[in-house]
C-alpha cells in the first residue's frame, strides 16, 4: 500500500506534551556557534511529555 494512504488510514497514538525550540552550540571550530562575538547558536526543538509518572524528553 502507498506509504501516504497508510499513514491516513493507520491510527497512530497521540501524545500529550509541550514542544519548545531551543538554542544550542555544536561545538566544531570555525563554526559560527563558536565565535567569541556575537555568536549564532543552532535552533533545535524538543518534546517534553509524562509516561508512566516520569517526565521524557525527545531532541531533534
């Protein structure tokens, strides 16, 4: 089956949580995360959700 009409037909479960984007360095040298002066970090974004009465956290 075409992967898109699956992923319409299969349900998948939801999950109940907060996103937010973050800033981070990737720490390469020469990387413009890395300068001294006015550095421009790298946006990532992250999933926070409860499960089982523990908090989980999901980068990307």
């Amino acid at each position: 089956m075409w992967q898109g009409i699956q992923r319409l037909v299969t349900p998948r479960p939801v999950i109940a949580g907060k996103v937010r984007t973050l800033m981070s360095s990737c720490g390469k040298s020469g990387c413009k995360c890395m300068k001294k002066t006015n550095p421009e970090k790298h946006p990532y974004h992250q999933l926070s959700y409860t499960h089982n009465k523990k908090t989980q956290t999901l980068k990307k």
